[in-house]
C-alpha cells in the first residue's frame, strides 16, 4: 500500500494560488499577500492554560491570504477549502453576532480593532496546505496570515513601526493576543495561546520554549536534519468526538486542584512536592490530571536541557514518556494515537508522541532520517491491522512564522 505523504508549497506557489483565487472569485487584485504556518509542539501538552511551558514548531505547512482594502467596512472571504463565500460589516462583528468558517478571519480584524488599530473593510481570499481539525492549527495558520497581511494592507503599527518588516517578537506577541482574542470570543472556541504564538512567533531551525505565565519566548536549537534524525508528523484522521466538552473538562480539572491546592497554576507544584500535593487531592481523576500537568512541565524542562546540550536523540524517551503521561494520567488519546507510538516505537523510533489537544489529530515520531521509510510504512501497516483509516504523513523541518 502507497503512503499518503501531504507536501507543503512554496511561498511562490502559495502565493499564486491565492491571488489568482481572490481574482477569480471576487474580481480584485490583493494589497498584502502573507502567510502563517501550522504547528506541531514537540513536548509539553496541555500545559499552557495552567501556567507551563510548551516546545513547539512551526510547520512547513501554511495557510495563505491574499487580502484587498475595501473603502467600507465590509468583509467579503473566499477560501479554496470551501464553497461557502463569507460576508459580514465588520461593524457587527462582536462576541456570539457571527457565525461560519470567517469568524477566524472578521474576528481578528475585531480584535485588532478593538485593541484601538484602525482596520476597516476588505476582500480576502484564503487556501491552505494545513489539513483542516488535525491538531496541527489550521484555525491558528488562519488567524495568523490575517494578522500579518492585515498589518500589511492597513499598515498596522504594533509598537515597533508600520508595517510587516519593523514586527519583532514583542509585536509579534500583540498580533497573537489579538488571535487568541479572534478564537475565544468570536470563534468561541475555548482555547490557551500555544497555537497562536507558534505561528507568529516561532524560528525557523529551532523550536521556542513559551513560558506560558508571561508570554516570554526564547528559541532552543532544535534541528533534527543535521544530524541524521528527522521529525515525522503522523496525522491519524481520527474521527474527532466531544473534543470540546473534553477540553472544558480536563481545563476545570486543572483549574479545581490549583483552587484545593492554593496554588495560581499547577507549575508551581514543584516535582518533588507532587506527591505531597496528591495526598491534598481526594478525587482520583483530579489527582491523574495533576500529577500529568506537574510530571509534563518537569519534562519540559529536561528537554530544553538536552537540546541545549546539542542531544538531540535523548528528546526521543521523554516524548515516549509525555505520551504515556497524556494517555494514562490525562486521558486523551485515542486508540489510533496510541497504535501510531506503539508502531512506531516497534520498529525503532527514538520517540513518539501525540501532538495537539488529542482526541484524534496528529502523533509525532522522532526517529533516525534513514528509518524514516520503515518506520511510516509499519505505521501504515498497524492502521491496516487495526481497521482504521490511512493515516497522512508529513515533514516537518522547523519551519518560518507568520510573514
Ligand atoms: P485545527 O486548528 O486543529 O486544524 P480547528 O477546529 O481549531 O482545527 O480549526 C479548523 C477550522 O478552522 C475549520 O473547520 C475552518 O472553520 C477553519 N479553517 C481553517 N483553515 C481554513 C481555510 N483554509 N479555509 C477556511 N476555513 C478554515
Ligand atoms: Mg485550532
């Protein structure tokens, strides 16, 4: 049986494709073309709402947008993904007024407006190489190429000058607050700021610790290539269910034993207090979720050692050990997540992992380049095994952020 690997496109590509589709189907000619990329996180799940650290990477995968200034203030949004042309007034853009596919895009321009920049009509057009609801932020690639190609057709000061080039990582951090905004209050979409500040704010060649209590960012080097590994992302095409009422669920969880055990967030429940904490917390589940959140950040921070130490092959056990973590302690992989790491680990992978809010979505492999083949095929060949539909395979270099 063939592989399915799914390529990314060039800049040049991407780029045609979406001017010639905002021509096409809106009859216009694009002020700012830009792009954002999706994301993988490397280690350190379901941690950025409590507080920890998260490791992640941009995608060579990246969703395009091909954006016109209008001289009122409508909206008008076509997307290669769909036949669904989206209209709106930005003007009655706000939380709960608007619904459909462009509440990602309307929503930072909301946002943008309501941190007091002056945004006002446009005509967008959108296509994209990142598959759609598979942990690997098509949502955030969206709300990411708005940004920056609204910066650019609006000339948008974000507090280091106009425009796209004068966007440090400061300003940069402004546009992905502006994001997480368009997510939670237009889109409704209850989510922390991981894949928001992957997209805009990651480095090409290297991963980026966020500190998720203030927002730092600090790029750690993480370049597998070089020295004969390779990261394969495995998208599982699980069918995603209750996703959102899980996500509420283990984030109220987090929440009720910061509350028992007086804490702000459950990073400052040191490793060795944890099992100190634990007797604190009388519900079992409770106690799983935590010692998860505790444990994870702990490994977070031994994975930034090592890569700091040039070890790159010694990331691979404490991805294993996130996972075993996210299925046993956290509870939210799915068998399909969990036959990727077996399969993948079976036939002498490094390191495996689920990536993302889980549910579904995408596993993560680190493995040796030359194994790169045997390793994907025996993957393929567990998935056949087991009855589930053919996985997708993707590379994922550390790739550029939002430009
Ligand atoms: P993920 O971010 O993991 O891919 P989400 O459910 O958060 O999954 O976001 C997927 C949604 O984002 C899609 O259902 C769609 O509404 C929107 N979206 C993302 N990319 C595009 C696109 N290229 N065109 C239209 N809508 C998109
Ligand atoms: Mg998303």
């Amino acid at each position: 049986m063939s592989l399915d690997h799914l390529g990314s496109w060039t800049r040049e590509e991407g780029d045609a494709r979406v001017t010639a589709l905002l021509h096409e189907r809106l009859g216009v000619r694009p002020d700012a073309v830009r792009s954002a990329p999706g994301r993988v996180n490397v280690i350190g799940e379901h941690v950025d709402y409590t507080g920890g650290l998260c490791l992640p990477t941009a995608l060579p995968h990246r969703t395009f947008v091909a954006l016109r200034r209008r001289d009122d203030d409508v909206v008008r949004l076509v997307s290669a993904q769909t036949d669904e042309q989206w209209t709106a007034h930005l003007d009655d853009v706000a939380p709960g007024a608007v619904e459909g596919w462009g509440v990602y895009v309307a929503g930072v321009a909301w946002a943008l407006r309501e941190a007091g920049h002056t945004v006002g009509g446009f005509d967008a057009a959108v296509d994209s190489c990142v598959p759609f609801g598979a942990g690997l932020s098509s949502s955030a690639a969206l709300e990411a190429a708005t940004a920056v190609a609204l910066v650019d057709a609006f000339d948008l000061d974000l507090g280091a000058g106009p425009g796209v080039d004068a966007l440090d990582d400061a300003a940069r951090a402004v546009l992905a607050d502006a994001c997480v905004r368009a997510e939670n209050e237009i889109a409704g979409a209850n989510t922390g700021g991981l894949d928001q500040a992957s997209s805009l704010r990651c480095v090409e060649g290297a991963a980026i610790l966020l500190d998720c209590r203030d927002g730092a960012v600090r790029p750690v080097p993480f370049d597998p290539l070089p020295v004969g590994l390779d990261l394969l992302v495995i998208d599982t095409r699980a069918p995603h269910s209750h996703v959102d009422g899980e996500y509420s669920a283990r984030r109220a969880a987090v929440e009720r034993a910061a509350e028992v055990l007086g804490v702000p967030d459950l990073r400052a429940v040191p490793l060795d207090g944890l099992d100190e904490a634990l007797v604190r917390l009388d519900d079992p589940v409770i106690r799983r979720r935590t010692r998860h959140c505790v444990t994870e950040i702990e490994r977070v921070r031994q994975s930034v050692a090592v890569l700091d130490a040039g070890d790159v092959a010694a990331l691979g056990p404490l991805m294993t050990a996130s996972h075993v973590s996210l299925r046993d302690d956290f509870e939210v992989t799915v068998p399909e997540l969990d036959t990727v790491v077996d399969a993948a680990l079976a036939a002498g992978a490094l390191g495996a992992r689920m990536t993302g809010g889980g549910f579904g979505g995408s596993a993560i492999v680190l493995l040796r380049a030359d194994e790169r083949a045997k390793v994907a095929q025996a993957i393929a060949d567990a998935f056949e095994l087991r009855g589930f539909a053919a996985p997708a395979f993707l590379a994922a270099p550390p790739s550029s952020p939002a430009g």
